[in-house]
C-alpha cells in the first residue's frame, strides 16, 4: 500500500508548517501549499511536493487542483486546513471589507476547500488508518467565548468547530472523519505584528487601557511570542490522533482536538458557567413549549 498522503494549507509557518514536517518524518507523502512556493521550500527540501495554492481561490479553481492532486497522488488520507489569521478591532471599528476578508479566508475558502475535496475522498478506498479519509480544520478556544477586540476572529472560529460538527454527520456513512482543533495559545507568528490583522479605524475609547477592550489589546500585546503552548508538542499530538498512534493508539479521533493547559481550563470554566446559567434560567426556558 502506498504510503498515506497529506494535503496542507497555509503549511508556511505555525502548526501547518510543523505538521507537514512531522507527516514527512513517517515517511508519508506531504503536500504543502503556501500563497508562494517559496515560502515553503524548506519543506520542498526535505521531501514534500509544494503547491501554489490560496484557499481564497474561485470554488471552480479549487476544484481543478484537487483533481489535479487525486490524478498525481491518488488520494488525499489527510486534508489539512490551517489557514487562517486574527483580526483585532472592536465591531464599531471593523469595516465591512475587513470583515469580509476574514471571513472569506477563514471561513468561506475553508469550507470550498472541503468541497473541493471531498468527491476524491469519498470515492477513494479505506487507508491505512483504516478511514476513507480525515478532515481537520482549525478552531481556537476563541470559539468557546467571544472577548473585546476579536469579536470577528471568535465569530469565525465558531463556524470551524460548527462545520466540524455537521461534517462528523454528514461523512459517517462514508467513513470520512472530521475534527476541529482547538488550541490555546501557542507560541506561533500567530500574535506577531504583521500577521495579526489590524483594522484601519482606531477609536480613542477602545484603546483607553482600562477598559475591556484596551485591556485586551495590551494583553495580545504582552502574550506575544511568551504563549505556554508548544507548538512541536502539539503537533506531535495532532499527527498521532489523526493517524491512530502513540496517544491516539485505540482512541476513536474525537470531535474536537483541544490543545493546551490554558484550554482545558478556559474550556472548563465556560462549560460550568453555561451549566449555572441552564440551572438559573431553567423555570423560564422550559415554559415555552405547547402545552401536552
């Protein structure tokens, strides 16, 4: 059997980067596509075939080249989506276009890329990891609870770990799984300046540092290259729970792939709020059915 193939976006920097070297060290077939081929040739070096490839891309665009990489490869065990950025503004400061762009990068070009992909999966044969294929794309504990100045950047991660969801049903029958991974902070270019979008508008009572969203501000700020995540760490984990190794050995890939300390504490404590809240309000929310 031929060995599995990755396919991965925005594979330049961060954990898109990191997973296509950890596939090419198991001696798997790796795809990695940057905007530019020469942001990814460090990984052409050692071994991977590099792709020009945006996921903002026309769906018709997309489409083509994944026929191109199931006629070349044969199949695609591994669709990885970890193209995405932030953008920090406060909802009265981001502009429709800015909204637009994040939205069409990580959203919109996500869930075509999917589409684009999945008549080759669905018709190629079970792989070694005895799966028709697996989906990852990329969430955030930004999902879990919205903040001051990444309304924008919570919103469209919600719709990843969403899409994640409804794709686990939709593909059970053809034995296609899907995931969302959902890291904490990582210590990637993620938060550099440069990479984190900005929006062009700038009002004085949002940056004022004592209120929520200046504080905030200050804090991505701070956080910035001192993230407790280990982005090697957590690629490891990744690469093992999809493929069905080391800590993903007899484990099924779970729904959601949470990463890091500060995750499973923000995760917790955003689980038992809407818990008290449920318990609160429960008199009121259950009186609005007919009656029997």
């Amino acid at each position: 059997m031929s060995s599995p193939v990755w396919f991965i976006t925005a594979a330049s920097s961060g954990f898109g980067h990191d997973i296509a070297l950890h596939a090419l060290n198991l001696g798997h077939t790796v795809i990695a596509t940057a905007r530019s081929t020469s942001r990814v040739q460090d990984l052409a070096d050692a071994g991977a075939h590099t792709l020009a490839f945006d996921v903002t891309f026309p769906l018709s665009d997309l489409e083509a080249i994944a026929k191109e990489v199931f006629s070349k490869h044969g199949r695609v065990d591994y669709l990885i989506n970890a193209a995405g950025y932030i953008l920090d503004g406060a909802v009265e400061e981001v502009s429709q276009q800015e909204m637009y762009d994040c939205f069409n990068t990580n959203v919109f070009g996500i869930f075509n890329t999917i589409k684009a992909f999945l008549p080759g999966m669905r018709e190629q044969s079970i792989g070694q990891n005895g799966k028709r294929g697996t989906i990852a794309t990329f969430g955030s504990i930004g999902s879990w609870r919205g903040g001051a100045t990444y309304s924008v950047y919570s919103m469209v991660k919600t719709c990843m770990s969403s899409l994640a969801e409804s794709l686990r049903y939709e593909l059970e029958p053809f034995n296609i799984v899907a995931t969302v991974v959902e890291p904490g902070y990582f210590r990637t270019s993620f938060l550099n300046p440069g990479v984190r979008a900005v929006t062009k508008k700038r009002m004085d009572v949002y940056e004022d540092e004592s209120t929520p969203t200046g504080k905030t501000r200050k804090a991505l700020e701070k956080t910035d290259n001192n993230q407790p995540g280990d982005v090697k760490k957590g690629t490891k984990v990744i690469v093992e729970i999809l493929t069905g190794t080391g800590v993903g050995e007899g484990r099924d890939v779970p729904v959601r792939i949470m990463l890091g300390s500060d995750a499973d504490v923000y995760i917790r404590s955003k689980c038992e709020e809407t818990l008290e809240l449920l318990d609160e309000w429960k008199d009121v929310t259950v009186s609005t059915d007919h009656e029997k």
